[in-house]
C-alpha cells in the first residue's frame, strides 16, 4: 500500500528550532535565548487580558477592527490596508503565499531570520541568500541577486539574528533599485528598539509604494509573545490577497485586548526602550574588553547582542559553559553561525551574570 507523498519542497525545510527554556539536564535556567522582554509585560495589558476570560465560548472578531483601528489611529494608517495574524510569521507566511510559488525567487539576506527560508520552501518557491557585509544587510548584494523570477525580498530591520540595521537611505536604495513587481517585505519585529532618530523609512514606502509590505509583532518591546499578535501594513492590493489565505480566527479575544491595552502604556513601552538601550550600551563595551580573548559583538540596533567567537574560546564550548552557569543563549550554527551567540538583553542582574560568566569562560 502507497502511503501519501509529501511535496518534494517540504522536505527540503529545516523546521525552526526556538529557543531553549531548559538547560540538558532539564533544569530551569535564566532564558536568554528567545529575546523576549525581561521586564514582563505591561500590568494594563495584563489586566485586559484578564478582563477576558469572562467570554471563552465567544469567537474572535474576524476583522479584528478594534485593534486595526487603534493601530492606524496610533501610526497614522488606513485600518483597511492592515494585515494582523498569529505573531508576524504568520503574515510573512502570507507574504509568500500570496505572491511566490514554484518557479519564483525570493531573496532574503545571509545570517537572515529562519523563517523567511520557510516561508519561500512551504510554497515552493527558491530560497536565493544574498551575501552580508560584515553581518549586515548589502544592498548591492541584494539586487545582484534579481532575476526576472523574483518575486519578493525579505529584510528585517533591525536584522535577527545579528541585530544589524540598515538606513533609510539604503532601505530606499534598495526600494528603487527593484522591479515594480517585486514585493519589498520589511520586517520591523524589533523597529521598537532602534535608539535615535534613524528610522528607515519603511512604514513611508508602505504608504505610498505599490509593492512594500511592512510587518510589526506584540511579541518583543510589548511582551506579549504567549499570545502572538503581529500586523502588517502595505497597499490595498497586497492586502486582499493575503487575506483571501489568512487564517479566519488567528488572534484570540484576550490577545487582542491585551495588544490594544499594551499600544496605550506608552509609559511601559518607555521604561523597556530605556532599559534596553542603557545595557546594551553596557553590555557591548564589556564584551569589547574581552576582545583579547577573541570575543567581538556585532553592532545592534535590537533586544539581543550576536556575540562572536574569533580566539581559543569557541561559542559551542561558550554555551555549554553559560548553560552550566545557569543561563540559556542561542547558539546559531544552522543558520551559518557556529562561531557566534546571540544572548539577549536581559534585567540588571542577568545581564551583567551572563557577561561574568563569559568572563570566566574566557579566562579573563
């Protein structure tokens, strides 16, 4: 008896593998593998979830319109022209089922988020990687990748899993040196974290371009990744035909008025940038003076720094040290990098642990 045959391409994805909350023993330990928001989530966002509860037998808005009109009200948008999903990969999964297929391209840059590999492979589609410069995204790279079957580009910016950031100007380089009919996904999971006024532009090209798609999540400043909120917002056209494949009930009553509560504590959102960016800062210079030791942390504009592992100390025997010291960072070797951790932002506390025990790993 013949038992069904998967799609040839399916076989050919490399299932995402999340963070690790448990170290191999099965102890608990202090995550910084998953870069969530170690300062929790905001209490009004708590107690809407909570609020909730009351209506469990109830269906979700399937238009979800509260939350796209107090996006659109908050960013300046056509709640019409917004997307919303389960957590943003749904809506690059979208993305990609809306516009690419087998025979197409879609290019996304070396050192790239996992997922847009996925997303390309589920609907068939080639993966094509365009090489980095120095971690970070080459524009010029990128567009010698075009081909006439291209037919989307990803780029997160800032980028997961190096915490790279690309300019306005290059992000408008990049726009206007693609075809018309190539859709420009920009992935803004951590836009909340960039410090300055640098921002890229993308949710401008999403206004006004034809062929720009900019995706946002709950899951990072918001602390809301249990219940997976993500929303994109590009040209009406885009937008109808990714919600002819949406999933009709993909957000849940107690996530979105958790998401709605959470857009109004701008005081949360606040404290998190703040904390953030002062232990970054932090973290960073530390991590410069273990440079004799071979360490090097690539420039980020995220939650996370992407810590690598140039000298004696390698970064498998480094994450196996600060897993026995008690913390948990992501180790990358399937996404090309065996030689580097990424180790997010932790508290006060974990942040500087983890860097004390990096230093007595590297023997500093």
């Amino acid at each position: 008896m013949t038992a069904p045959v998967p799609k040839p391409w399916i076989m050919e994805i490399a299932p995402y593998i999340p963070g690790r909350a448990t170290t191999d023993s099965g102890k608990k330990a202090i995550k910084l593998s998953s870069n969530e928001n170690p300062l929790g989530t905001s209490p009004a966002a708590r107690e809407a979830f909570a609020s909730a509860a009351g209506r469990l037998e109830r269906y979700p808005d399937a238009s979800a319109t509260e939350l796209r009109d107090v996006l659109a009200a908050k960013y300046d948008l056509d709640p019409a022209r917004i997307i919303y999903g389960n957590g943003s990969d749904e809506v690059l999964h979208l993305a990609a089922g809306a516009f690419a297929g087998q025979g197409d391209e879609v290019i996304f840059v070396h050192y790239g988020f996992a997922v847009y590999e996925i997303a390309a492979r589920r609907v068939g589609a080639k993966p094509i990687v365009a090489p980095d410069k120095d971690y970070a995204t080459d524009v010029d790279a990128i567009l010698a990748c075009v081909t006439e079957r291209t037919r989307i580009v990803f780029i997160a910016n800032p980028n997961n899993p190096t915490g790279t950031y690309a300019s306005r100007a290059e992000i408008a380089r990049l726009h206007a040196g693609l075809p018309s009919h190539v859709l420009l996904v920009l992935d803004h999971a951590y836009a909340e974290y960039i410090e300055g006024d640098v921002e890229d532009g993308g949710m401008e090209l999403a206004r006004s371009a034809p062929n720009v798609l900019v995706t946002r999540t709950f899951s990072k400043m918001y602390g809301l990744a249990a219940e997976r909120i993500g929303w994109g917002y590009a040209a009406a056209p885009i937008i109808e035909a990714m919600h002819r494949i949406r999933l009709p009930f993909s957000i849940t009553i107690a996530g979105t008025a958790a998401a709605i509560a959470a857009l109004g504590d701008t005081g949360f959102v606040e404290h998190t940038a703040k904390h953030n960016a002062e232990w970054r800062r932090w973290f960073a210079q530390e991590i410069a003076k273990l440079g004799n030791a071979g360490l090097r942390a690539v420039p980020s504009q995220a939650n996370f720094v992407l810590v690598l592992f140039e000298g004696r100390l390698t970064a498998e025997a480094a994450y196996k040290g600060l897993m026995d010291a008690g913390y948990i960072v992501r180790w990358l070797p399937g996404q090309g990098l065996p030689h580097g951790l990424r180790i997010t932002i932790g508290t006060e506390d974990e942040t500087r642990g983890v860097i004390a025990a990096l230093r007595a790993l590297a023997g500093a």
